[in-house]
C-alpha cells in the first residue's frame, strides 16, 4: 500500500538488518510531513526491538513525538530497548505521569541499570513516586556495588518450597507467572529463603502431579553471590549453559537471578568498554562514541597521545646522538621506521592476546611468567622469519652486506623485546589494579621506540665494527 506522501507501508521482504533502517526513514518521512496515523499504522508489524533502533535514527527533536504513537503496552516494552541516552532524554521531554508508567512497569534491574545512568536529583524523584514494592526492588539493587551480580540481578522470581507437589507448583506458577522474569527454572528454599535446590520446567511437567518437587529438584545448585563480579558471571552462564542463574548473599539466602539477556547486555558492555578503553579510554560507560561530545572525545584521548609525542621526542633525541654513526652510514637512518613500526606492530599483538585471554580466562593453568616465555618463543619465531625477509629486502635496496645484517638482527631482538613487553605488561598493571587495556599500549609503544632505537644503532656498531 503507498501513503500520499508515496512511502511503502509495506515491510515484506525486508531482511531483519535493514528493518529498523527502512522503518526509521518511512517515520521521519511521515512525522516531517504529519501524517501521524500512518506512521502509526507502520510500527505495527515492527518488533520492539526493531522500533527502538527505527526511534533512535531519527532526529533527537522526534524521538518523543515518535514514542508517543505507541501503545502504553508498547511503550513499556520498547523503552527498556533504548539507549540510555534517549531514555534520560524521554524522561525529561515526556509528562510526568507518562514516564512513571513506564518506569513502574520496567523490570527492575533494567531501571537499576536506567537510573546509574541519570542524575541524581531525578532518580530520587521516580524512587519517590514509585509503587512501595517497586521502589523496595530497585532501592535493593541500587546498594550493590556498581558491576557486581547483586546491582545486575531482578528479584522478581518464584520460591517454591521442596513439599510442594507438581501439581501444587503448577497452580503456584499459573497463580504468579507475572512475578517472574524467568519461568523455564524454578527455585527451592527452606523456611530461612536459603536455596536447596533448582527444578527445570521441563522435570517439572514430565514428573506425576503427586510427586514432591523435592524429589525432582537437583539439589547441586550452581549459583552466584551477590558481590561476584558481572564478567565472571557472564562466563559461568556461558560455561554452563544456563537460561538464568540464582544470586544468594553471604548466607546462601537466595535474593534475585540473572538471566542471559542480561548477559548478552553485560558481554557488549564490557568488550565495547575494552575495545574503546585500547583506543585511548574514549568512552564512559554509557556513552557511545559517536554520540560523545568531540571536546569531551578529544580530552580523553591527547592524554596518551601527549605521552607518545614525548616519548617521540625521546626517540628523536637518541638517534640525533648517533649522529657520528649516521654521517657515515647513511642508509641505516632510513630503516628506522621499519624496526620500530614492526616492533609496535608484534607487541600490540601480544598485549590483544593477554588481554583478551585475562578477560576470558582463557589462560588456563597457566602462570603469568608461562604466557611472557611463550610470547617471547612467539616472538623469537617471527623475528626470525621477519627478520631474513628485512635482510634480503634490506641487501636488494641497498646492496651492503653488512647493513642488511644489522637491520636482520635488530629486528629480531625488537620482536622478541615486543612480545616480552607487550605480554609482560598487561599482568603488571593488572597487579598494580590499573586497567591492562588502558596503560599497555602507550608503554609498548614507549618501550619499543626507545630501546628498539638504541638496540638498532648499538648492533649497527658491533657488525659494522665502528
């Protein structure tokens, strides 16, 4: 069907990646244009998530308009979707009492992870207006520390207790189910709340109707305190498989569960963070990179590369020091960037590695002195391998002998010093409790400049006997 603005309100035989690009469009075009009861008509078919994306292309001067010709059913949906940005700024350009339906209605680690977000003076003013056991859930998860399972976890679940039969537990759900996030695993406490076991949906509706639950149940629950750090919880859903895992505190009483959507949120979060922190640190949690302020983008990101024009300068002052060596070989300035750029190259390399394997605790058994020794076999292999191409190349350009083998050799001890830096540091900054994604690829680059630099010149001089 076409609009009178000649828009297709039809979205067959769209791929579900150009989906919310399409509908963003058809909206703006619409909205531009006031024809709001077809734009309306256009988010119908559309999934929630899809409207959140479609919502957040368009202009930051419709993104309310836009929400609005949603359903207040809807609107609750698509809103936890958002970004955190265009909900503080809903929240601010909406009326009062349509941004409390909503946030009422959010789950409440979603609007825990909503209100970290926004400032201080409108967090106690939703708190206040919320609904006595809403405001009791979200104040719960808002004492936890910041990335830990208790401020990441929803409280809203089903306690069953283990003389409960089948037949009485599916009354129970059927009695509740909206007081649960998560129904495909249920949980067992004592009279004391503390968790006894864990019973799957699928048990649960193969067992007979008399049977006690207690009976069915696995009593080997696996489960999370509510300090365990958010990483280590995304791994162990991952390692097991699981839907949702139970969070007890100190007591083993159980208070909340996790589920794998907040996972998948949690694994986003903390790579994009890692993956920004290596670019300089140039995102707060939060923020997205093209949505920061270019000051703000620009401030964050000199720091290191203020370090490195120092460190430039250091360089500079070494080789103006080899001047002696320079006036008589002359070529050997010109492979300079070759040896650091490599170096540089090998090292990044072996910090991404760490890293990544710090993060994912891919490593093992293995100790920090095991993976430096490993990297540096790592790096003794391709320095040999780089190192005999650099000779040749280095020969063929210049046709001297000696010079060539110079720029061989030092390059391989510029990989090798590479690979030990950049495997080294990660573990020594994570001991010194600094961000290992932060700190190690300013220091490679240090290390591997200055002393790839006088390695160079102090070989040049032993082969070339000057």
């Amino acid at each position: 069907m076409q609009t009178p603005n000649g828009v297709t309100s039809t979205l067959q035989d769209v791929s579900r990646r150009e989906l919310p690009e399409i509908v963003t469009v058809q909206l703006q075009i619409l909205l531009e244009a006031g024809d709001l009861q077809e734009a309306k008509a256009i988010l119908v078919p559309v999934q929630a998530p899809d409207i959140a994306q479609a919502i957040e292309g368009l202009p930051k001067a419709m993104h309310a308009l836009a929400f609005r010709l949603l359903s207040k059913q809807e609107a609750i949906i698509v809103y936890e979707y958002l970004d955190y940005s265009v909900q503080e700024r809903l929240i601010e350009e909406l009326k009062s009492q349509e941004v409390l339906d909503i946030v009422e209605k959010m789950s409440p680690d979603d609007r825990a992870r909503l209100f970290d977000e926004l400032p201080a003076t409108i967090v106690n003013r939703l708190l206040e207006q919320l609904s006595p056991n809403e405001r009791q859930a979200t104040s719960l998860l808002l004492g936890y520390e910041a990335g830990t399972a208790g401020r990441i976890m929803t409280p809203e679940l089903i306690l069953l207790q283990e003389d409960f039969t089948v037949a009485q537990t599916l009354e129970r759900i059927r009695s509740v189910n909206n007081a649960s996030e998560m129904i495909y695993y249920l949980y067992i406490t004592n009279a004391a709340k503390r968790l006894t076991g864990i019973l799957s949906l699928r048990d649960l509706v193969t067992s007979q109707a008399e049977e006690k639950i207690g009976n069915v149940m696995t009593q080997e629950a696996v489960f999370v305190y509510t300090d365990t750090d958010q990483e280590e919880v995304a791994r162990m859903i991952q390692r097991y498989d699981f839907l949702a895992v139970p969070v007890v505190d100190r007591e083993q009483r159980l208070v909340g569960i996790i589920t794998v959507d907040d996972v998948i949120d949690i694994l986003q979060e903390e790579t994009t963070e890692d993956i920004y922190t290596l670019g300089g640190g140039v995102q707060s949690r939060g923020d997205g990179y093209f949505q920061s302020n270019l000051i703000s983008v620009a401030r964050k990101r000199v720091v290191w590369l203020l370090v490195l024009l120092v460190t430039n300068t250091v360089t500079g002052s070494i080789i103006k020091s080899q001047e002696d060596i320079l006036s008589k070989v002359v070529t050997l300035a010109a492979f300079i960037p070759l040896l650091t750029g490599t170096g540089g190259n090998v090292g990044a390399q072996s910090s991404t590695v760490v890293i990544r394997g710090m993060n994912t605790d891919e490593m093992g058994a293995l100790k920090p002195l095991q993976v430096v020794g490993r990297e540096a076999l790592a790096g003794a292999l391709l320095g040999t391998i780089l190192g005999t191409i650099a000779t040749v190349w280095a020969f063929f350009l210049q046709n001297n002998l000696e010079v060539a083998i110079a720029v061989g050799t030092s390059l391989v001890a510029i990989s090798i010093l590479a690979s030990v830096s950049g495997s080294a540091l990660p573990f020594l900054f994570r001991l010194l409790r600094l961000d290992p994604a932060l700190m190690s690829a300013p220091f490679i680059t240090t290390a591997v400049d200055v002393l790839g630099v006088l390695i160079y010149f102090n070989l040049a001089r032993v082969i070339l006997k000057m």
